[in-house]
C-alpha cells in the first residue's frame, strides 16, 4: 500500500512540501522502508531590468529646461520621478550607453578609477554640457541681444538679474532631483576634486559662459547706480542687491567663497568710492586761504552722514565682506588725511566748551585706526597745562590753606572728569589721558617744584581737616558730602607719586586727633578701610595699632583709678587721662626738651609709672609731655572763672604763679623753677602774653623782663583755648621734622631693595640694579638715580657689595 502527507515547514516563506512514499522490501522479515523526497518552488528573480540612457536623459533634459524656462510654471510631472529616474541611472545596469549595450567594457568618458559607475559619469557630463548649450543659446542671447550696447545699463542689469533669478531657482529644482547623484559626487570629489555638485556645476557654466562676457558692462554699471545713488538720485536698491548677490553666488566653487566677489567688484568699487569721496573732501574743505574754523564744523556733519550713508548701503545691498575696506577707505579720505586740521581746530573747541564739535570729533576718529592717540595726548597736555597754570595763580594762597590746593586740583579733575565721562563714553584711552595727566601737574607744579611731596603734604593736611569735627570744612559738610569728598581725596591720593610722605604726615595729624580726642571713630574708620582698599593692609598697619592702642589705654585707666584710688596724689591731685602708645606705631618719639613738671602733676604720674611697670615688667615709659595738655581754673579773675585748656608747658609756667609768694616773677626765677630751655620759655611765654593772660614789663626784651598773671583778664567764652595755639606756630618745625624722618625712611627702603635684588641675582651692573629698585619702589615713591647711587655707596663701605674688575657691574657678598 502506499500513502501521501502534505506538511510545510521552514523559517522562510518558501514552501516546503514533503512526500513520504513507502516501498515494499524484500527480505527476511518483510516490513516497510520510509523514503522522504523534497521538491523546492523556484525563487523569484531579482534581477532588474536594464535602463535605456539615452531615453531616460531625454526625458530629464525636457524637464530641466522647462524649469529653467519658467522657474514659477508647476512642473508637468512630480519631482519623484524625476529623483527616481535619476536613482536608476545612477544604480542600475543601462543600455544605450553612448552606443554600448551594457557596462563590460570601459566607458571612455569614465574617470581613471571609476569605470564600474560609467553612467554616473556620463549622466554629469550630459548635464554640464546641457547647462553649457542652454546658457550660451538662450540667456547669452537675452542678455546680450542685437542692441545690448544701445540699451541703457539699468536695462542690462535687469534683464540680466531676471535671467539669473530664473537660472538660479531652477538650478535649485535640478540639484533637489539630483540628490542622488550629488551624493555620487561628494564621494568622487575625494579621488578626482574634479566635478562639482549640480548646483555648484550650473553657477560655474553660468560665470564662465555668461557673467565673463559681459562684466564689464555689469560691474561698470553697477558703479555707476552707486554714484547715482551718493548724490541723491533715486536707484532701485533690490535691482543693485540682486546683481551684487548673483556675483557673491559666482564664488561658491572657491575655498574663500568671496574671493570671487573680490576680485570681480569689490576692487573696483572700493578705487571708484576713494576717488568720489576724495573730489567732494577736495570741495568741501576748499582752499588753504578759507577759515578752517568755520568750515571744520560743517565738515564733520557732513562726514558723520555720508558715513551713516556708507553703512545703511551696505546693509541694503553690499554684501557684507565689504565693510572693513569700505570702512578703511572712507576713513582715510575723510579723516586721516586731515587729521591734523581737525585737531589743530579743536583746541579752540576746547577752550570755548563747544560740546557738539567735541562728541562729534571724538566720533569720527574713533573709527580711525591710530586716530585717538592724537587726541588723547592733546587732552592729557591740555590737563596738565590747565592744572600747572591754574597752581600758578593760587600759589600764596594754596601755601597757606591746604584746602584752597585741594579743592582746586579737584576742580581740575571733576571737569575733565565730566568730559570723559559725557564726550569720551569712558573710553579707555581717555581715563588714561585724565589720570596721565593729572598725575604730572599733581607731583610738578609751582608748589611741588621738584616732587610730588608738597603735594601729599598738602593733601594729608586736607584729609586731616575733613577728619577733625570740629573744622570749618568738616562742620560744612553732611555725612554723605563727607563720604563723598573723601572718596576725592583717595582719587587724588592715587595719582600721588611719594605716597610715603602722605602717610607719615597723615599718621601725625591721626596722632594728634587721637591724643587730643577730636576724632569721629566711624569716620576715621570709613578713611582707612578706604586707604586700605587702594594700597592694601601693609599701608594702614600702623594706623589701625594706634586705635587699638586707644582702646587698650582707656580700659588702663580705669584698672589705674580702681588701683590707686587710695593715694593722695589720685585723691587730692588732679583727675589724670593717660594714654599709652606703642614707639613702632605712633610717630612721637622720646623727647630731647625737658622741664619740671609741676609737683602736684608729677606726683600722679610717679603713681602711674609704678602701676604700669607692675603690671608690666621689662617695660619702659617714655613721657611726651610736649604732647600732652590739660585744663586749668582761673579763680583770680574778677567776672568769672575761665577754664583754661593748655598744654603742659602752658600749665607748668602758670602754675608757678601760684607757688610765688611776689605779684611777679622774673625770667631767671621762670628759668629756675620750669628748667626748661630757654627758647622754649621764651616760645611758651608769647603765646601767654599774647592771650593776655600774663603781662611783661619789657616786651622787647624778654629775658630782662618781669612777668606776671593778668587779674583783669577778659575772653567772649568761658573756655578759652590755648594749646592749639601754641601747637599751630610749632608746626612749620614739626613738618621738617616730618619730611627729614621720610628722607630717613626712604634711605633704609632704598638699601632694602638693593639688597634683595642682589641677594637674588648675586652680580647686576649698575644701570640694571637702577632700574629694577625704581621699578620695585615706584608703588610708595619715585627714587632718584642720585639717592641710589649714594646708597650703593654706602653698602659697599658696609661690605654688602663690592664692584667687579671692570667696574661696570656689582657681587653680593654673603
């Protein structure tokens, strides 16, 4: 018997079909033997069909010109079967092929190394040589027609930049259809660099078949729409942007896609705007013999139009690429070749404050490379000038009142200030020029006739006026004013050369507010935070140790009084405040003069000493009378009592009225009793007879004199001051001292640095350790040459250095 089962099976859709056929077998024991035999459905072919070139190309070409015919007419056939015919020829095997059937043999027109994908190759070739025949048949012709040379160039332009509106949206529809084979070409370009995409291919048969045969009709008449339009004709800006934009598109198969543009129109525009702008400069400015000062004005207005004219074209209708040397040429013709002109008018600017002529030249050569140097080294002369002269005229009075220098200087830097600020927009050429040149009349002028220390002198004087409550200046102004013009006073500390010299007389006039306590602590506190912000914490070291100092001697006092209460001479003797001051960081030193101070006095300061030296062992107290003062009674006066505030010497001669037993006292007995020197007897005593507190019997002769106290002394207020007196006829002495002590500071910096330096180096010459200790010390002060020589000198006697055997350069010695 026999039997048949269909089943299917395997992973694919290929059918299966398996017959068992069973087959009797002869043998011993008989049975059935299963046979499987397997029939397959034959696989359906994938091979496509070959592709006629030859028919498919013709079919393209038609489209192709179509669209570059009538960009806008709706093309007859979807953009799809355009991108799919060109797939298949890119992709499949064709036949027709320049007379071959197939691709077996090589195709001629085929690249070296490209013979596999012939009908890629040939397809581009097809291509380019259509574009080629259509531009140089049908828009060659409509652009230059039988009367090209007749029509009128705005004509050309137009029917030129149709023609390339046309060419350039019809391309676009040709590249979007060749996206297959544009991806054929950027893989080719890495082999052969010699095809090109199908956009890029149509611009370049475009420029080489049309725009080089008639540029010079475009490039001439686009030149000549420009300078129509410069001198105020009306000009179709869209016609002049579209040509300009076709020769900018011209360049797209270069490396720098405007080179193109560069060469073809930018040059010669760029020669024609020199030579037109050049001839109206010419007109405007006319003649040498003409007042410049008249025409300048006028000049500028024009100037600043025509440039805002230059940049709304190109925004119009250049391109881009344009500006710099547009830009650079209207400059030099407008602006630099006259440069000199208009800064030689401008100091009349200046001088008469004519605001618009100023912001207007300030604009015009901040477009110019190089421009504003002039002009910023005219106003830096003219600061300095201004300021050395405007000295000149308050010297007497400066010399005397700190705050007349002062405040003229700042009158000098506010107004330029203004100007920077509202002429200059804060350019930074100009806050140099305003900082330059304040600093030269600031350190040299006919007060500071050497150096900038008078000056800083002058200014610490200033600071310490603002400082002290209870001046003139300081009771004028309101809190914030006063924040204000302390905030100048840094301004102008900074433009200071010797500021050592600030600080040391600064430091004095802080000692004396503090000893005398006429201070306001937040306001001495606002004037170092801010002298500490400009030359760091170093600077105001020593200032602030003396507020601690302060602090420390007010809580000393009080464990003084808890301590000696019990004593005599705290209990019956006068009340005491005494402050304790650390040498290293007050100014005061110990005192050369000597006197007796009064018994009555002496005894608490006996207690003090005792005290202080208990609590602290190994001290030493030094005491500076000729800083202190006091309060003294006057209870001889026949009205009323007057409290006499006075300092020590002061109180040391009146007191020795009340020891006397006679109405006077002769200058030997005052000699005798004070023992103090007789200059300074005499000096104490004039401020006394001055005041009319005390009366002499020979004025002009004061050591042959009698002295006594005046009962019918009269004074408007009851408390009447003396000690500032006194202190004021002193300071002229006390401010040698001040600059003898800077000199004495500056010696041992100068000898600091050179050794630092040499330390490092071990051997410099001598112009190279010069101009390295300047530089190290030109933040606090300016060296001399002569003051580092000398202190060369001085350590080599010291044997910190010796000079080499040519004489020419320096050893350290260890």
């Amino acid at each position: 018997y026999s039997f048949c089962t269909l089943l299917r099976r395997g992973s694919g859709n290929r059918p299966v079909y398996t017959i068992p056929v069973s087959t009797a077998m002869s043998g011993g024991g008989g049975g059935v033997f299963i046979k499987r035999q397997q029939i397959s459905r034959p696989r359906p072919s994938l091979k496509t069909k070959p592709v006629d070139f030859q028919r498919s190309w013709e079919s393209l070409k038609d489209a192709i010109t179509k669209v570059l015919t009538d960009p806008m007419k709706p093309p007859e056939v979807a953009i799809n079967t355009h991108y799919h015919t060109v797939y298949q020829l890119c992709t499949s095997q064709c036949v027709n092929l320049n007379g071959q059937a197939g691709l077996k043999k090589p195709v001629p027109l085929a690249p070296e190394g490209q013979e596999g994908k012939a009908a890629p190759w040939l397809l581009y070739q097809r291509l380019k040589a259509f574009l080629i025949d259509y531009i140089e048949n049908k828009v060659v012709w409509c652009v230059m027609g039988p009367a090209h040379a007749q029509r009128p160039q705005t004509e050309v332009l137009c029917c030129y930049l149709e023609q390339w509106k046309n060419f350039r949206m019809g391309m676009d529809f040709v590249h979007s259809a060749f996206h297959f084979m544009n991806q054929w070409v950027r893989a080719s370009t890495e082999r052969t660099g010699e095809i090109f995409e199908v956009r890029t291919l149509g611009y370049i048969c475009w420029k080489e078949h049309l725009y080089m045969k008639v540029k010079g009709s475009i490039i001439s008449a686009l030149l000549e729409l420009i300078q129509a339009d410069r001198m105020g004709k009306v000009v179709d800006h869209s016609l002049l942007k579209g040509v300009i934009q076709s020769i900018v598109a011209l360049g797209v198969d270069l490396r720098v896609p405007t080179q193109f543009y560069a060469e073809q129109f930018e040059i010669q525009f760029v020669r024609a705007t020199e030579e037109f702008y050049a001839k109206e400069v010419a007109e405007k400015l006319g003649t040498d013999s003409e007042d410049q000062t008249l025409v300048l004005p006028e000049y500028m207005i024009h100037s600043e139009r025509r440039l805002d004219e230059e940049h709304r074209r190109l925004q119009q209708y250049l391109d881009k690429s344009t500006e710099k040397e547009l830009m650079k040429t209207l400059i030099k013709v407008m602006i630099d070749a006259h440069i000199n002109t208009l800064l030689e008018a401008s100091q009349e600017w200046f001088d008469e404050d004519r605001i618009p002529e100023q912001k207007r030249l300030f604009r015009l050569l901040e477009q110019s490379d190089g421009g504003l140097e002039p002009l910023r080294k005219l106003i830096e002369d003219r600061i300095d000038a201004e300021g050395k002269a405007t000295v000149l005229k308050i010297k007497n009075e400066a010399l005397k009142d700190p705050c007349v220098y002062v405040e003229m200087i700042l009158q000098v830097y506010k107004k330029y200030a203004v100007m920077v600020k509202e002429i200059f927009q804060e350019h930074e050429h100009f806050k140099a020029a305003l900082e330059k040149g304040c600093k030269r009349f600031i350190n040299k002028n006919a007060i500071a006739t050497t150096s900038g220390a008078k000056s800083a002198d002058l200014l610490a004087k200033y600071a310490h006026m603002l400082l002290k409550p209870s001046s003139r200046i300081a009771k004028a102004r309101t809190e914030e004013e006063l924040d204000e013009t302390l905030s100048e006073v840094l301004t102008i500390f900074s433009l200071l050369e010797d500021i050592d010299v600030f600080q040391r007389v600064y430091r004095d006039k802080l000692s004396q507010r503090l000893i005398h306590n006429t201070y306001c602590q937040e306001h001495e506190t606002l004037m170092i935070t801010k002298l500490k912000a400009v030359c760091g914490y170093e600077y105001t070291y020593k200032l602030q140790r003396m507020f601690i100092d302060m602090g420390l001697s007010k809580d000393m006092n009080k464990e003084f009084l808890e301590a000696a209460s019990h004593t005599e001479a705290i209990r019956y003797g006068p009340s005491l405040n005494i402050n304790v001051l650390t040498s290293v960081s007050w100014p005061q030193t110990a005192p050369k003069v000597t006197f007796s101070v009064p018994s009555i006095i002496q005894a608490g300061l006996d207690c003090f000493t005792e005290f202080y030296k208990k609590k602290h062992q190994g001290r030493s107290l030094s005491w500076l009378q000729s800083q202190s003062n006091g309060v003294l009674k006057t209870m001889y006066t026949a009205t009323k009592a007057y409290e006499l505030q006075v300092s020590t010497q002061q109180a040391t001669i009146l007191l020795a009225f009340n020891d006397s037993s006679v109405s006077s006292i002769s200058w030997v007995e005052l000699l005798n009793i004070i023992k103090m020197p007789e200059k300074e007897l005499e000096f104490s005593l004039s401020v006394l007879i001055r005041f009319k507190l005390v009366l002499t019997d020979n004025a002009e002769n004061p050591k042959s004199a009698n002295y006594s106290v005046s009962e019918g002394f009269q004074a408007p207020n009851r408390k009447v001051l003396l000690y500032n007196a006194q202190h004021r006829e002193g300071q002229q002495a006390d401010d040698v001292i001040a600059i003898k002590a800077v000199s004495e500071d500056r010696k041992y910096s100068i000898q600091a640095a050179i050794v630092r330096l040499m330390k490092s180096r071990k051997v410099m010459t001598h112009q190279t350790l010069v101009t390295d200790v300047i530089a190290q010390l030109q933040g606090t002060f300016k060296p001399v040459n002569t003051d580092i020589k000398k202190n060369i000198e001085n350590l080599i006697e010291k044997d910190y250095l010796e000079r080499t055997a040519d004489g020419k350069s320096y050893n350290y010695l260890a």
